[in-house]
C-alpha cells in the first residue's frame, strides 16, 4: 500500500463541484500525517482541463465517453479498479449523491471500511459529524485503503485551489462497455414562479420558523433586503413553501452572495445545497448548531426576539 491520498474529483456539465476543493484540502491534512501525496482522480471525456485549478501534487485522469458524466456503474468499475491496482491509504468521497453512491458500494464489493461524514482531519484522525452534527466521532485509518465521505464545514473551498496546474498522469478505465446503469439525460428541476440559484439574496428558513403563518416575517425580510425566501426541506415537506424553494441534496444547489439562514440546524443534506454562498449569516438558538461551523458570521439568538428590531432598523435606513 502507498501512503497517498485520492480524491475524487466531481464535476457537474463541466464545472468542479465545491465538495472537490474541500476534499483535497482535507486530503492535504490527512497526507501529512501519512506522509503521502494529494492526488486526485478525474474520470472524465475530454475533461482534462478541469484539473487546473485543483490544488493537488498529482491528478490521474481517465478519459472515456462513458465518463463524460456522472453514471454510477461506470465510476464504480473505474475507481475499483484504480484502487485494486494503486493501493491508496485512503481515499475521499464527497457525502453527496455521486460520493455517496460510489464509496458505499464500493465499501461492500471490496470489502473496505467506509468512513461516512468527516468534516475535518485532525492530527491524522477522521472527525465525522452525524445525526446531522449532534454527535461527532473520531476515527482511523485502517490498513488496508479506508473509504471516506466528506460534508463541507471544516474546510473553505479556496484552500483546496490552486493558481499552479497539477501534473496530470492518464490511466485507462476499464471495459465499460456492459453498463447496467447509464445516463440518458438531464432532467433540470423545475424552477417554478423564483429560480432561487439565480438569486443573490436568500434568507432561507426552517423549522425554527414553528408555524406557517411566521413565514410572512421572513418574506418582510427578504423583501427589506432585495432578495428571496428559501427553505430547508421540512418546510416544503409541510407544504407550507413549493418544492422549487427547497435548497440541498433533494432541491437546488444555491450560491448567492448573502444566505441568511433563520432556524436552520445545517444538516449535511441542506449543507450540500448552500455551502458555497459567498456570506452566510446564521440566527440559531442553539450554540451548538452545525450551521455555525460554516457561517461567516453567526447569532445565536432567538430569531422572533431579533426579527422586529430588525426590522425596524430597516424601516428606518
Ligand atoms: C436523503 C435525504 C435527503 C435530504 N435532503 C434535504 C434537502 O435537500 N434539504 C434539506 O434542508 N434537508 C434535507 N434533508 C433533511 C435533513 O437531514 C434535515 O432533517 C433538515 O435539513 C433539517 O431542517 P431544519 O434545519 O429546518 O430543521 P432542524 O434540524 O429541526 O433545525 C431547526 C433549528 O432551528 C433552531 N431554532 C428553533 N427555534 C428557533 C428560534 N426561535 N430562533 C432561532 N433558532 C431556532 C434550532 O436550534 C434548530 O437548530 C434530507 C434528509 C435525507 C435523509
């Protein structure tokens, strides 16, 4: 076994997702302690120059048109095969759709230990969040290749960016050729009366809100600030905002420039959809709260006892 760390890289329709730069930031913490390398793996077609920008020492690529997106068998075949051969200490996933798929068959089909939600690498030790960060658990790397899924939080994507293009070796994937699952087509959700991506104001909410007649002080909010109301899933599950509105792995992928998250515990799940906002201001009641870990500027505050001066203040501006 070499001591290096792989990533694997995601993309979606020619763009890194943000879990990538996270992950070989977290990689570069882990290959100190074992004294190896970052490298990621890029499975792709006609995708090599989406490694630029990686901050790794090396990148091994695949280039095949069954890799042009994302399809579950033909990363499965390819990646068991480049751990089989190359013997990682470990590699990373993101706890995201893709990550999780590819990590926790391929956990079970080569007998591997799977690490599931680490959000930071501390002194070589795997620090996971779970029960959407009510606990956290320490663990280790085993010895033979540990498998592990990563949620955003203890790291910035910038840290895993880099102005110096990696060296980039090519590797061949596989036969891919008797795919039991592949990918026909996108079907892009349904964006109904507010495409909330497009939006550079959020101020999403959650449960913390209690009842729907409550949202209307959001709405007054999001109105003051020039921007739009947003939500974590339980909040569309109760019907109370249209699916269209729902921000994380079930719903849209967000970056505004201003995420105000009112009683939102920052699950995992929601964490996925709104991580890469360029400000996030959390109002949480509980010290604790996860959301905390990836806010750039938190409250920890009872939001109905915040929300009228607040909105006093800007009646006033
Ligand atoms: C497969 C799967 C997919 C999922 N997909 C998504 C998804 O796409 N999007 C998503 O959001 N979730 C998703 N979830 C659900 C996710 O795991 C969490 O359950 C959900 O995000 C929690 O929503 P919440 O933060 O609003 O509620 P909670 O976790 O209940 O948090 C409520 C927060 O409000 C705070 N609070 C309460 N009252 C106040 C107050 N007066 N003032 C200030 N703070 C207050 C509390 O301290 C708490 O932190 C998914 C789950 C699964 C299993």
């Amino acid at each position: 076994m070499n001591q290096d760390i792989y990533v694997l890289i995601e993309h979606l329709q020619g763009e890194i997702a943000d879990i990538s730069y996270i992950m070989l930031a977290a990689a570069r913490d882990l290959a100190e302690s074992t004294g190896g390398q970052v490298v990621g793996v890029l499975l792709g077609h006609d995708a090599q120059g989406l490694a630029d920008d990686l901050a790794a020492d090396q990148v091994f690529y695949a280039d095949h048109p069954a890799l042009k997106e994302f399809a579950s068998d033909a990363y499965l075949k390819t990646v068991a095969s480049l751990i089989q051969e190359r013997t990682p200490r470990a590699i990373l996933f993101g706890n995201t759709t893709i990550g999780a798929d590819v990590a926790s068959v391929l956990s079970a089909r080569l007998s591997l230990s799977l690490v599931s939600s680490c959000v930071k690498i501390s002194e070589g030790k795997l620090i996971s969040q779970i029960c959407g960060g009510k606990i956290m658990a320490e663990s280790e790397l085993d010895e033979n290749t540990t498998l592990v899924t990563m949620i955003p939080g203890g790291y910035k994507t910038e840290a895993g960016q880099s102005d110096a293009p990696p060296a980039i070796e090519t590797f061949d994937a596989p036969a891919l050729d008797d795919l039991r699952v592949t990918l026909k087509g996108y079907v892009e959700p349904e964006t109904g009366d507010v495409d909330i991506s497009k939006e550079e104001i959020l101020v999403a909410i959650g449960r913390g809100i209690q009842v729907e007649d409550n949202i209307e002080l959001a709405e007054e909010l999001a109105e003051f600030l020039g921007g739009t109301i947003c939500a974590s899933r339980p909040i569309v599950d109760q019907g109370w905002l249209p699916v269209s509105r729902m921000v994380g792995k079930s719903g849209q992928t967000v970056k505004p420039k201003l995420y105000l998250a009112l009683g939102i515990s920052g699950a995992p799940e929601h964490v996925e959809g709104m991580a890469g906002s360029e400000m996030i201001v959390a109002i949480n009641m509980d010290p604790n709260a996860p959301i905390f870990d990836i806010a750039t500027y938190g409250i920890e505050f009872d939001f109905f006892d915040l929300i009228d001066p607040l909105l006093e203040q800007l009646e006033d501006a």
